[in-house]
C-alpha cells in the first residue's frame, strides 16, 4: 500500500497565527491582483517508516517542491529550503500563487546527496536521477546520502479572511536504503580479506520519475559498496572466524516479477562470481507476521536497513545448506536453484 495520491491535511482556522507565520493578506501585497494572491504554508511528514513516527525532524536537510497545474501538467514555480531550521515546527512558504488548484512534488535531502532533479517544463518530465559515473555501464561506487518523496495532487488554495491560515501537509517517503552484505568463512583457519571480492548490486532503478516509479526508459545501474571491510566473530568457547562487511546505499526497491534486484559477490582471485541471488526476495521473506498487512511493496518503502550474511565454506565457495541470515532471521534455503 503506497502514500495514498491525494493525501492533504489542511488547517484553515484563524487561531494558528500565533503558530505559523504564513497568512493571507491583501495588505502585503501593491499590484492589482493581490485580491487573488496568498501565501500558502506547506509542511513535510515523514512517518512512512517502520516506527510510524514523524522522523522528519531528525532525517531531513534540505527540501525542494516542485508546483504544477494539475490540468495541463505545466510547470509553475519551485520553491527550496535548507539548513537547521527544518525543525518539527517548519513551514514553507509559496509567495504569491494565485488562488487555484495546484499539483505539489517534493524531492527531499537533494542537497548532500548523489541525485539530482532535472529542471522541467512539465510533470511529466520531472526526473530524479543518481549522478552515476561512467564505465563499460552506469555504475556508482559512492555513499548516494538520503532522499525523500511526497506528492500531492489538486492542492486546493483559496482566498481567506485575512489573518487566517492554510497548511498543506506533504506526506514523504523514504527513497533509499542501506545494506550491509557479511561473508563469514565456518572454518577456524580460512581468512577472508575484503580486497579479495568485489560486491555489487545490479538494478534498472537509477532513474525515477514524477511518480517515484521506474519510467518506460530505465536506467541500469551498478551499485558498487562504497566501504568494504574486515572483521572478526568469536563465540562463547573462543573460537574466532574472520569475516568481510560491505556497504551500500540503493535507490528505492520495488516489488517487480521480473527484472528483480540482483546482489553479486565476485571472487577477484579465482575470477568467478560466488554469488548471486535476488535481494528483494529474501528481504521480503522475513517481512514477518507483525507486519502481514502491509503489501510487499509499503513493507519495501517502510523499511530503509537491511543486513544480510552468506556463510563462507571456504576462502571460494558459499555453503548455500547454511542459508542466509537477513535482519536477524535465519533463512534456510529448501533447494539451490536460485
């Protein structure tokens, strides 16, 4: 279950004046059509996580909204903001839109992050890409930061007595994850180095459109870790076994049935690939039954860590009758083919 299109919180009640600072007013205003003209306060949400609680505050850098009109899909203005000032009590201000029904996107954390959005005539070509870099494909070996994404559609702002106030409440979500992938090797003289694999993610989402959705052109992507390093595990009777922990940052993961997100883990001495398996499966296999009403797909956006940890019977092969540990949950594997 995605953000609902459509979801608006709005307050129009002169007592919030004391709490926000945007207001309709014709005294602010000299030109002819400031009768038609009001500021609208907007505020961003985001509590589309595993806790249900608005994390916005604490996550969130930097915003930048997108306005459009709703009938033809033109491009009206954009508004941005940044800094630590973007509290639990901050509001944005649209200056002087004229009283009508608008469209709002908002692609949140642009600032410190690896994305950028392209500056559109219309809604339909807002894109947000990762600024990939260039080798036999596109590929990005870099921390990618944290990005955010709320729409709302027919965004109704009016006229109102002045001294009261409208408040638009953006719902967001949360665009990227972390994953953490651990090699540990099950015997007590094999050593795993880092330097010995090479870990990588392949998937068609290195680009996402107006919708947050994967459009009809997809970008394909390899995400490489971004930190790869060693250590050591030991158990109660002080046997010690070495492992190896790499780092990525994915865009959003989606529930598809084909052109799934494939994790690969290459070993660079022998030339070969010793893994490769579909990520998104086997996260969502420990989704788990507290969260069964969630469909795949909220489960996926809700969720933004993960881990998972392959058993190594050697320096050059995983022990698929291990199986695979993913956020904690042991998951044992019926049969190889994968």
């Amino acid at each position: 279950m995605r953000m609902k299109k459509g979801m608006i919180i709005v307050l129009t009640v002169a007592v919030l004046t004391g709490l926000f600072s945007a207001s309709c007013s014709r005294l602010i205003y000299d030109d002819a059509d400031a009768g038609n003209i009001c500021e609208i306060a907007v505020r961003f949400k985001y509590e589309y996580n595993m806790k249900y609680a608005d994390a916005f505050a604490n996550e969130v850098n930097s915003v930048t909204l997108y306005v459009f009109d709703p009938q033809t899909g033109a491009f009206v203005t954009k508004v941005s903001d940044a800094g630590a000032h973007l509290d639990e009590h901050y509001t944005m201000t649209l200056p002087q839109l004229k009283e009508g029904t608008y469209d709002l996107i908002a692609w949140c954390g642009l600032v410190d992050s690896k994305f950028v959005v392209n500056d559109p005539a219309s809604k339909e070509e807002l894109l947000c890409q990762i600024t990939a870099k260039t080798k036999s494909d596109k590929y990005v070996n870099e921390h990618l930061g944290s990005l955010y994404y709320g729409y709302v559609e027919n965004a109704k702002l009016e006229k109102l007595a002045p001294g009261s106030e409208k408040i638009v409440v953006i719902p967001l979500i949360k665009n990227t994850n972390s994953v953490r992938v651990m090699l540990q090797t099950l015997n007590v003289g094999t050593t795993l180095l880092p330097e010995d694999y090479e870990f990588y993610v392949e998937d068609i989402n290195g680009l996402v459109n107006w919708r947050d959705e994967i459009p009809s052109g997809p970008m394909s992507l390899e995400y490489y870790a971004w930190d790869k390093k060693s250590g050591t595990v030991e158990y109660s009777d002080g046997t010690t076994l070495t492992a190896v922990v790499a780092e990525f940052t994915l865009n959003r993961l989606f529930n598809r049935i084909t052109d799934k997100t494939r994790l690969k883990v290459v070993d660079k001495v022998i030339d070969k690939t010793v893994i490769d398996v579909p990520i998104v499966d086997y996260f969502l296999l420990v989704k788990g039954n507290y969260n069964r009403k969630m469909t795949d797909q909220e489960y996926l956006d809700r969720q933004d860590d993960y881990q998972i940890a392959f058993f190594m019977d050697n320096r050059h092969g995983w022990d698929i009758s291990a199986g695979i540990f993913v956020n904690s949950w042991h998951v044992v594997l019926q049969n190889s083919n994968l």
